[in-house]
C-alpha cells in the first residue's frame, strides 16, 4: 500500500488545502515584491527626479527674470526709483535661483551630475559677477557703458549658464526616462511571472486533488455514493445484492464486503 494509500481522508485533505495555501502564499508572494520594485521606481521618480527638473526649471526661469529685470533697470535708468525696483527684482531673482541649487546640488550623485553641476555653479558665480557690474554701472549713471556691457558680457554669460542648466535637465529627463521604461519592464515581467506561478500552481493542485480522489477511490473500491449504499444495504441485512469491483481489486471496502 502507498504511503497516500495509507494516511487518512482527513490528512490527505489537509495536506491538500494546505498545499494549495503555499502555493497561493508564493503567487502572493510574487506579486508583493514585484509591486514594491514598481513602487520604489515611481517613488524615486516622484522624490527625487521631478523635483529636481522642477528646480531646474526653476533656475532656468529666474535666470530670465534676471536678464528682463537688468534690461528694464537700463530702460528706465532715467527715474531712479524705477531703476532701483527692477534691480530688487533682480536680486530676488537671484535669490530664489541660490535657494533651488541648495535644494538640487545635495541631491545629485552621479559623477556626470556633479560635473555639470560644478558647471552652474561657475557659470552662476560670473552672471552673479556681472549683475553686480551692470547694476554698479547704471547707478554710476554709465548708461552707455551698462548697454553694451549688457549685449556683449551679460548675453555670453547668460548663454554658458543656460547650456549649463539645459544639460542638467537633459540628464535629468533621461534618467527619468530611464526610471519610467525600468517601471514598465518589471510590471512586464511581474505579470508574465505572476501568470506562469499561477499557472503552476493551478497544476500542481490539480494534480493533488487527483492524487487524493484516485486513493480515496482506490480504497473504497469505487465511488464513495455507491460504496456507502452498499453498506447501508448490508446494514440494513440485505446480502443478497450483487456488489460490483473493479478489476484486479483486492484491498478495498467493496471487496471486503463482498
């Protein structure tokens, strides 16, 4: 007799469900970890990469304020206060720009990062420079001097510092990517693993359940409906009736009642 032949109904039915319950805890399992890979990509894209394109943006709006403020405080050199409000601006402009670098700059990590960075940092220093010369020349009332200043020094650092911040986004933008197309390949792969788990599993509790009912029957000798009502029937004292068994049986209930 087999080692299932000879383990309660009880025990097979057990060891079944309990079966059935592992292979639903690793399916389970499959997809937890493969929800967490996704989620801590998205996390990473949402912490840590967008905000740092929106301070590049940030950077690369106020730079602009900076330029229009300059241009306006030389338009309206004439009026003094006028003047001196636009070069307020400037200088909050500047501000803002040197609070969203000291949110980005710890947050970089890559050495190509740093690298650029280390650029916007120096191309920042000169514009910084060079507002200071522009401002210092129209309060000097060298209008002229401020202009050309203004068109030729200020215009070719404005374009270094632009280039500077465009290649961080570039980077930035590609890591994103980056992180959105690895999103997209493990949910790929969570999904087609999930299905060949779940697949599995759907076969190999099949199978269990064949394995306990072909025992089961094995040992009854049929199905369990016919073999009870033989035995009500011999209970009941009726031993006339014929009891049917398979061929080749000799160890079952139908054939001990024989």
């Amino acid at each position: 007799m087999s080692t299932t032949s000879a383990m309660k109904v009880s025990t097979k039915l057990s060891l079944g469900f309990g079966l059935l319950v592992v292979l639903m805890m690793i399916v389970g399992g499959i997809a937890y970890n493969a929800i967490n890979a996704i989620t801590a990509s998205m996390n990473d894209a949402l912490d840590d990469k967008v905000p740092k394109l929106e301070a590049i943006a940030a950077i690369n709006y106020n730079v602009l304020d900076i330029a229009r403020g300059l241009r306006n405080a030389y338009l309206e050199a004439d009026d003094t206060q006028k003047m001196e409000g636009h070069i307020r601006q400037v200088l909050e402009a500047r501000g803002r720009i040197k609070e969203a670098i000291e949110q980005t700059e710890p947050k970089i990590r890559l050495p190509e990062g740093k690298a650029i960075m280390k650029r916007i940092l120096e191309a920042r220093a000169a514009y910084i420079e060079g507002q200071e010369t522009v401002i210092k020349m129209l309060r000097e009332k060298k209008n002229i001097e401020a202009r050309d200043y203004l068109v030729t020094e200020m215009r070719k650092r404005q374009g270094i510092y632009a280039a500077a911040t465009g290649d961080l986004q570039k980077l930035q933008k590609k890591l994103l990517d980056d992180t959105a197309e690895a999103a997209h390949k493990e949910a790929a792969t969570a999904t087609k693993t999930s299905v060949v788990a779940l697949l599995v599993a759907l076969c190999v509790a099949v199978f269990a359940a064949w394995l306990i009912i072909r025992d089961l029957v094995a040992q009854l000798g049929g199905e369990p409906a016919y073999a009870a009502d033989n035995v009500c029937s011999i209970a009941a004292g009726d031993l006339s009736r014929t009891i049917v068994t398979r061929p080749g049986d000799t160890t079952s209930l139908l054939v001990s009642l024989q």
